[in-house]
C-alpha cells in the first residue's frame, strides 16, 4: 500500500488546499513553539502551557466541525476532503496536551492519579481523548470497508459526544478565562446549525441571523453566569462590560468573538446568493 501525504489528495497528487490547510492546523503549535522559546508564559511556564495546550486542542476539533457547515454554506464540497485531517490533528494537539499536564504534574504518577480522580475535569478530559482515539483510528478507508457505511457513520457521530466532553473539560477548569466562553459559544453555534440543517434550514439567511445574535448573547449569559458562580462577579455588571470600551483594551469580549463566528456564515450565505443569482442571468443571457 502507498502512503498518502497529508499534502496529497486521493489521487496522490499535490493538493494546495490540503497543504494550506496543513500549514493552517500547524500555526497554533508554530506559534506554541516560539512561546515557549520567548519564556512567553513567565515564570511558570507549566502552568500557561497546559492552559493553552488545551484551549488549541479544543479549538482544532472545532475547525473539523466547522468543515461541514463550510463546505454547505460556502457551496465548498472539496473542503470535505481536509476534515480527516482536521480530526486527527486534534487528537495530536490533545496528545501533546496531556503530555504536558504530565510534565506539570513532574510525571509523578501517584500525583497524576490523585488528581484525575479528585476532579471531574481531568475525567472528563480522558473520556474525551478515548473518543479521539477510537475516531482517529477508524478514519480510515479500510475502517469504512470494513465496518460498513452505517456502522462507520454511527461511530463518527459520536464525534459530537466527544466534542461535548471536550468543551466540558475546557469549562470546568480551574479559574476562569474568555477562551472557556468563546469555544462553548463556537461549540453551541455548530451544534445548533445542525439541528438547522436537519429541517433545511441550513443556509436560510433569517435562520443564521438569529443563530449568530443567539448563540452570542448565550456565550454573554454563560460568561456572566461563569463569574457569579465562581468569582462572585454581579450578572449584569459582567453583561455590562461587554459593551465598555475599556474592556476592548484588555480584549474582544467573547460575545463579540462568537458572533463574528456567526456573522461569517450569513456573509456567505449572502455570497453564494448572489454567485448563484449571477450564474442564473448569466445562462438565461446565453438561452437568449
């Protein structure tokens, strides 16, 4: 059997979607990487790193989520062939996460141990990473043979499972951080589009609209919900500050981040209105 390159598409040629793509799924550690050289994390770097490591982990899994919606919105069906891709390096970047969470923990086993069962983070994480795992290692063309189309396909919509437990771990970490909001905000967007979808509701214009002025007001709602709960924060002080300019010096406030998420799709819809209105005057001009 010859390999197949990350860079080659199924005819093994040289793809330059699967390469930018690549590139594109390499910057977070790229830029992971100069971080930790420039002693960009301070004097406990450990501490940064898994944070971070962890938020990249989750945020890759979230681009191969975002590659179907993409591809039906943007009228893009060749973005499909780089969701394989896109899954598997999010189960490298959630590798490397763990590796790191060990390293903090000195590799200390017993440590390791104490404090994955005193938590319900790091056991959410481990039922998350399985789930990689096993979609990982079934996304293959030979898994699909040999497991057949439907049982394949009920195995890898388990991936939304998977997701959820990973958005969980995020969630209940220690501390509270605008990255928690912004990936669940993400998260609910893609969840709900599907759903959407489901009733052919996928690309209606009114129908993105109100997902992305929803889905951001309940990232607001759940940040400030987030801070009362563990900080003590006012609700409506926390809501409040995602209008004030002075929170734009620290930030973009996660409400404005998962909205221009949204926004993002009912610009495309949009486009593809338009391209599609324009190819139809174009060939009623030929007819004639």
């Amino acid at each position: 059997m010859q390999w197949i390159w990350p860079w080659q598409d199924r005819n093994r040629q040289f793809s330059w979607l699967k390469m930018g793509t690549l590139l594109l799924l390499l910057a977070p550690a790229i830029r992971f990487g100069y971080q930790v050289y420039a002693g960009e994390f301070g004097t406990y770097p450990l501490s940064g790193m898994v944070y971070w490591s962890g938020v990249w982990a989750t945020v890759i899994l979230l681009l191969a989520l975002a590659v179907t919606p993409v591809a039906r919105i943007f009228r893009w069906p060749a973005i499909i062939d780089v969701r394989r891709m896109a899954g598997v390096m999010a189960l490298i970047y959630t590798v490397g996460h763990a590796l790191v969470f060990f390293a903090f923990r000195s590799w200390d086993i017993s440590v390791i141990i104490k404090d994955t069962i005193a938590r319900w983070s790091p056991i959410v994480a481990i039922l998350s990473t399985v789930g990689l795992v096993v979609l990982a290692s079934t996304s293959f063309d030979a898994a699909v043979r040999y497991m057949g189309v439907k049982r394949w396909q009920w195995l890898h919509n388990t991936v939304y499972v998977t997701a959820a437990l990973a958005i969980g771990h995020v969630l209940l970490v220690r501390g509270v951080y605008p990255e928690q909001f912004v990936v669940t905000g993400l998260f609910l967007w893609l969840m709900t589009w599907r759903v959407l979808n489901r009733y052919k509701l996928g690309t209606d214009l009114k129908a993105l609209m109100l997902l992305a002025l929803g889905s951001s007001l309940v990232t607001a709602l759940l940040e400030a919900i987030w801070y009362w709960s563990r900080r003590g924060y006012e609700v409506s002080e926390t809501l409040r500050n995602n209008f004030s300019l002075t929170t734009f010096d620290i930030g973009i406030p996660p409400i404005w981040q998962v909205l221009a998420f949204g926004l993002v799709f009912v610009l495309g819809t949009l486009w593809s209105e338009v391209f599609r209105n324009a190819r139809g005057a174009s060939a009623q001009q030929s007819k004639a």
